[in-house]
C-alpha cells in the first residue's frame, strides 16, 4: 500500500524535509493532530485502536474528517512504528511551514533557541515545557535533533501542533533578534544566578549542546550569562529540566 510505503519513509529525516511530512504514533498524539487540524494524509490502523473507547472515538473522528485509513494488523503496525506499543494508530501529518516572523519574543513570550541540543528526548520535553510557559516558539540551530524526529514529536505531547518552530542558522536568527530588539539570555555555567537577573524586555534564551553547552560564538553574543545555582556535589542538571526551571522563571518575573 503506499501509505505504508510512505510511512516506512517516513523514519529517515531527509525523507520528512523532501515530503514536508511527519509522523504521529499513538492515540494521545492523533487527538492533538486532529484537535489543531493539522493536515492528515493518512493513518494506518489496526486492530487494538478500537479496542478502547478513546479509541474508537478517534477512529470515527478521523473517518468524519475524511482521512484515509488503511487497515493493517497488530503485527504490521508493529513493524511500522518507531514504538514498541503504537497503540493501533500511525499517522501522516504535513508539517506547518513556520517563518521566523511568526516565533519574534514579546512580552512574557520568549523564545526558546536550542544550540546543538542532540537528544530527541530533550528536544521534544523542552518544547512541551515551552508551549506550557507561553513561549513564543522554538528555534534549533545546527547540531539540534530534528523537530521532526519521531522520537521529539512523541517528547513533545502534541506540544509541536501547537508551538511555533523551525529550524534556522546562526546568522539568520541573530539578525532576527537584533531586528526586534530582543534581550539574549545564554546558559553558562559560569553566568550570573537566575534569582538576580531581572526579566527586561522581550528575552531570547539560548539552551547549549548537554555536554559542551553552548557555543562560544554565541556567547559572545549574549547579553546575559546565566546559570541556575546548584549543590556542589552535582555536576549539572539535564538541559530539559533547566529549560523549565528558566522558563518558570521568566514567566513568574513578567
């Protein structure tokens, strides 16, 4: 079936960039896509999808939207998907075409920008966090995981339907920032303590690689260097998990 055909394309990354297409796995993450009305191509269903009310409820909600379905079973869908347990449903969403004009911070809506943050894991929570703070989107730099990737999308929780994001270079995003005057917050490890730093401003803040941290080309860039104090007997905290705590932050002190 071509569907399947281009599910199974679907996995590698330079298939998604040529189709402009992605990949949503599980009912959790089909009830967002069909919430936002993002644009369905098609789903492939088995089995176990109606074997829950949740469900079946999503497979009526897909017909009523005249998506196509193409019906496997459990094993085949199995063999499709980048999980273990699919929960009966993979889908095909085409991705929103997002503009840098369409992510400028303003007030309490900063911008989250990733610098070669590689983990789909981290990615995909960091733009979950993002969404639930009221940032005004996601940037990843070069190095970043692809915001496609299955593995972010699912981090994410449907977080991606509804958060602006792309991916961008070093040139093009800083220019964008001075443009809007916007304020560049850089994690360093040796910054100055987030309790100190007033929120001024519409703030761009800059999440570094989890074992280099961020670029010192960007740095140079920064107006401010800033780092969550922490026990000395630990080394660092998980770059998801900071991204939450300055984005807690930054929202509280708007």
């Amino acid at each position: 079936m071509a569907l399947i055909t281009v599910i199974r394309d679907l996995h590698r990354r330079k298939a998604r960039e040529r189709r402009g297409l992605a990949l949503a796995e599980g009912v959790r993450l089909v009830e967002e896509m069909v919430a936002t009305r993002a644009p369905c191509k098609g789903a492939a269903v088995s089995p176990s999808l109606e074997t829950t009310p949740r469900g079946a409820a999503l497979r009526l909600a897909l017909v009523a939207a005249n998506v196509p379905l193409a019906a496997v079973s459990d094993d085949e869908l199995r063999d499709i998907a980048a999980t273990d347990h699919p929960q009966g449903i993979v889908a095909v969403y085409q991705q929103k075409a997002w503009e840098l004009s369409h992510l400028i911070p303003g007030p309490q809506r900063p911008l989250v920008i990733l610098d070669a943050v590689q983990d789909p894991g981290n990615v995909g929570t960091i733009a979950r966090t993002a969404l639930a703070f009221g940032a005004s989107g996601l940037i990843a730099l070069p190095g970043t995981a692809d915001l496609t990737n299955p593995k972010t999308v699912r981090a994410a929780m449907g977080a991606l339907f509804r958060l602006p994001h792309l991916h961008a270079g070093d040139d093009v995003v800083l220019e964008a920032l001075r443009t809007a005057g916007a304020v560049v917050w850089a994690t360093a490890m040796d910054g100055e303590s987030i309790g100190a730093v007033s929120v001024v401003g519409p703030i761009a803040l800059v999440l570094g690689n989890e074992g280099a941290g961020v670029r010192a080309e960007l740095l140079a860039h920064a107006s401010k260097r800033v780092t969550i104090p922490i026990c000395a007997e630990a080394e660092s905290l998980n770059v998801a998990i900071a991204a939450g705590i300055m984005l807690h932050y930054i929202a509280r002190r708007s």
